[in-house]
C-alpha cells in the first residue's frame, strides 16, 4: 500500500472502501463521504470507510425493521440454532477475526484474540435463551384466575461501539439483542470498521436471516439518525462520557431505551500487607495491556503507607522489559490507535512533568520493534502525581501509570469516591477485612480484590458507576435480557363451563 519516493513515504490509494451491510450483503449506500482507515502500526492508510450519510442510515435502519416481525415471532428453538452455529463458527475461526483487529486496532494478536473470546463468552450466555427468557407462573391467584409474565423483543436497536474493542463491545450486545428476538443496527468506530462486516458474514453463514443483523458505518451522522429514527427502540452505547451523556440525551428525548456507558479513570489501591509482586505484576498487565486504551485499564495505582518506593521499584523493573512493537509479530504491547491520540497521551506526560511528577520510566522516545511509521508511545510511569495534575483528572487512555501516594485507607478510598467516574477499581491486600470494607465502601460499579482488571463474567453483568454509565442498566448478563426485552404481564381466567353469569362490580380477589 506504501512506497518510497526520495525517502519519503507515500501511501497509495487504498484499493479498498468498507461498507454498510444490510440485508445480508454489502451496501454501499449513495454517500461520498469517506474516512481513511489506518494500520496503527505502520501508519499506512489500508481502507476507505464509506461514512453515512442520514439517508443511508434510514436505509439501513428500515431493512432491520422490514426483518423485525418474522424473527420476533421465530421460535426460541430455531433462534438458538443460529446461535450456536455462530458460536462454533466463530471458534473455529477466531484467529482471522484476532488479525483484523489487530491491522485496525494495534494491539498485539495474543490479545485481540483474548478480546474475541471474551466476546464469544456472551455468545454463550445467549445460547441459554430460551432458560432466560421464562417467566413466572401463578396458578389460581384468584378463584380460577392465573397469572403469568412473559418477555418481549423491543424492536430493532443500535449498538454504538467504540475503537477499544471492535469484537467484544459489540458482542456484548448484540447476541442477546439477537436471542431475545430484535433486529440489530451496529455502528462501529470509523477507526477499526472491518471487525462489523466479517461479524455479519458470520451471521450469515449461521443462517441468521437476512435484515436482522446489520452494520451501519459512519460518524455523528449516522449516530444522530439512529438516536432519533422512530423506528430504533433502544440504544446500547459505549464510549467517551461526553458523547455517552449526549446519546443518552438525545436518544431518551426520542423516548427510546438507552443504556450508555462512558468513560474511566480506573484506580488500584495497594495496602501495606499486599503481596507487592504481584501487587506489581497487576499493574504493568493492567496499566499497559492493549497500551493502556481498555475502559478497564489501571491508570491510577494508590500507594497506601509505605510501600510505595518499593512497590514503584517493582513496577519500573517489569515494565522496563516491555517489547513495544507491531502486534503481528514478537511484541508485547502495539501502538496507539491514531497519530493525534498517541500526541494527546504524550502532551499528558508532558503537562504531567511540567507539573512536578517524577517521571520513572519515559515512553515518549520509545524505539518500536518494527512498524516504523506507527504511532508510538512505550510504557510510562509516573510517580508523586498529585489529584489536580490534568495526568490525574484526566482519562488519558494510553500506557501510562500514575502513582499517587497517601498515607491511610481511608484516603485512598475518598480519593477513589471523590473522582467522578467509576468504572472499575482494585485493591490489593491479604487483610480480608479491609477487601470486604472496599467492596462495601468504594462507589464503583465493578471492583477487584487481588485482581486488576475485574471485567465480570458475561453471566453477570458489566457496568460502571457515575459518569461512567447513564441510565439503569448494564450490559450483559440478565441485565442485557432485561434491556433488551419488555415485560408484559397477563391475568386469565378460563371459566369453568358451569360458571357463568354477568358482574359489573369492581374484580375482587375471591
Ligand atoms: P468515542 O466516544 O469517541 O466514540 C464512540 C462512538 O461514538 C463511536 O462509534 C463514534 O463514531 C461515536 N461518536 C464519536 N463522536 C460522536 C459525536 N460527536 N456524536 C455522535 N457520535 C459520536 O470513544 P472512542 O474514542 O471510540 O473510545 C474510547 C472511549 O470509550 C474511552 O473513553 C473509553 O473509556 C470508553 N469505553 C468505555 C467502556 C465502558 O465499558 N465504560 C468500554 C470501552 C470503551
């Protein structure tokens, strides 16, 4: 895609354009509008993205809602055959869908394929739908009456998805969305689209008929028709809190049902008693994994008493040994996902600097193994951060740790419940005691005790705290077949062919 001219690189024309998909095929739609797609790791430009435009999304929007009324009304048994057709599908060829994210996203094969297969997981949990979906039954609540509950699809919904995870955020919809019997529209990020479209062919050769999955690429555009389209019923968000509190606005304006879950600032705390290695082996996995761009990922590491120069030195030891290169290949963390945001991050080092931090370890000139022309940023950490350096207050989203040192727990824990997110948080101690006080005390929706990134299991459910989700329910789990279904509840009574008679009296239990 790229060659040198005097030395300098010129990117060719991508031969390719990614588009919508609908009715089980690719659309091109009638917009002109394109986006470059990048390989972060070499900086090449590998794709146009056909960017919406709001006719296109009407297009798309109407194919799921002309598929809605069949596959709500097609049986649980057949829905679930589709299900786990795509399930074993999907296992059997995770490793194509790993090395797309990968060119799209930056982060290293091992761990795109980790992000698929926690996907897979709530393709799993859906699989068990027809036991999700049962209602509660009572016999002769009144004289020969029943009453009983049952769980119906929406309709057609959006799922808006972010770059940091172009498999797994939507697979914590989409399958359930699917299994309850909604047609689903799917707006990816335009940074890493190309995840969407082997999903969709997926779907297809499950035998997924056609209308009920489908991708609608674009940017606000296409986001502003889904959130306000009448024939969109709810929207699944995750994203940055500015834009998730936008969506959440907008789309329950529109008076759709919408769950939308923002951004973090995820922070670990270390008491004195805790095992510090692996205190410190938590931290470098969770600061840097995926370079540090996962809602779960720790950027504030709460150095309680005094372990903090011991536990800092142990960081800076394993984080130093991080090989920071092009995810195809020996690497063990990749690039950031844009040239911009990998700046962005740096200026945050720089301001954090400039502001009096220490800083321990530097990425800033990091030499890449590989990918000359990606976008660049080795693991950093920084130690003495105060609570009003930007580095703290800000989500930065990149490979940097932030030490910040305090003397009690309970300063940990005001610090930790004073920031307005909260997303998710840690704590590291052998004291089960103090564990137990945390996960009493702490206003964060998903916490760890010895474990650093606490993503629950796809049969509970994923959610944060504050600004870090909007509106009442989280995702997946039996809050997603909540979310994804109303309730509908039916009293009836059957007369005994003897009984008979009028009564124009108010129903009393009897
Ligand atoms: P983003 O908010 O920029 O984009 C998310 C989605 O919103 C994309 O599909 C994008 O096209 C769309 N969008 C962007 N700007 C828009 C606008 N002005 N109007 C309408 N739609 C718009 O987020 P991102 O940079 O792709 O992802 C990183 C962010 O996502 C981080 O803040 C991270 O914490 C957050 N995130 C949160 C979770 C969670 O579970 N809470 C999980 C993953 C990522």
């Amino acid at each position: 895609m790229s060659h040198q001219i005097g030395g300098v690189t010129q990117t060719a024309q991508p031969s390719t354009t990614i588009s919508h998909w609908l009715d089980n095929d690719f659309f091109p739609g009638t917009s002109t509008t394109t986006a470059p797609v990048t390989n972060p790791a070499t900086g090449e430009v590998t794709a146009d993205l056909a960017l919406a435009s709001a006719h296109d999304a009407k297009a798309v929007i109407d194919a799921a809602a002309a598929a809605f009324p069949s596959w709500r009304d097609t049986s649980l048994a057949k829905r679930t055959q589709v299900l786990f057709r795509f399930r074993e599908l999907l296992n059997e060829r995770k490793e194509e869908l790993a090395a797309i994210i990968t060119g799209e996203h930056g982060k290293v094969l091992s761990d795109a394929l980790g992000e698929v297969t926690r996907g897979q997981e709530v393709v799993e949990f859906a699989c068990g739908i027809p036991h999700l979906l049962k209602g509660g039954f009572t016999e002769n609540a009144s004289t020969n009456v029943d009453v009983y509950s049952i769980r119906q699809p929406l309709g057609p919904v959006a799922v808006i998805s972010p770059f940091n995870f172009p498999a797994m955020v939507p697979m914590w919809f989409f399958p359930i969305a699917i299994a309850t019997g909604n047609t689903v529209v799917l707006k990816p990020s335009e940074k890493d689209p190309s995840a969407s479209l082997w999903l969709a062919e997926l779907w297809k050769e499950a035998g997924l008929p056609a209308g009920v999955f489908n991708v609608l690429q674009g940017d606000k555009t296409a986001v502003d028709e889904l959130l306000t389209n009448p024939k969109i019923a709810a929207v699944s968000f995750v994203g940055s809190t500015p834009i998730a509190q936008y969506v959440y606005t907008t789309g329950t304006a529109a008076g759709k049902r919408v769950q939308a879950l923002g951004g973090a600032k995820n922070h670990a705390v270390i008491l004195p008693d805790a095992d510090l290695d692996l205190a410190a082996d938590a931290m470098v996995n969770a600061g840097f994994g995926s370079a540090g761009e996962r809602c779960m990922a720790i950027s504030a590491v709460v150095a309680v008493g005094p372990i903090a120069d011991a536990l800092v030195a142990k960081i800076a030891e394993r984080a130093h040994g991080i090989k920071t290169g092009d995810g195809t290949q020996d690497s063990d963390m990749g690039p950031l996902v844009t040239q911009a945001h990998r700046d962005n991050v740096a200026s945050y080092v720089d301001a954090g600097e400039a502001d009096g931090a220490k800083v321990v370890l530097d990425g800033r000139g990091v030499a890449p193994h590989g990918g000359q022309g990606g976008f660049w940023l080795g693991p950093t950490l920084l130690d003495d951060v105060t609570p009003e350096m930007s580095v703290y207050t800000d989500e930065i989203f990149g490979p940097v740790l932030s030490v910040l040192r305090v003397e009690t727990y309970d300063q940990a824990v005001d610090l930790i419940n004073s920031n307005p997110y909260g997303n998710g948080t840690a704590i590291f101690t052998n004291d089960g005691g103090a564990a137990r006080r945390f996960q009493n005390e702490v206003t964060v929706g998903m916490v760890g005790i010895n474990v650093p990134i606490p993503v629950p299991m796809a049969y509970y459910s994923f959610g944060g705290w504050k600004s870090s989700l909007f509106g009442d329910t989280h995702a997946h789990g039996m809050d997603g077949v909540h979310f994804f279904t109303r309730q509908k509840t039916i009293t009836q009574r059957w007369l005994d062919p003897s009984h008979g008679g009028i009564n124009l009296g108010f129903p009393q239990n009897g």
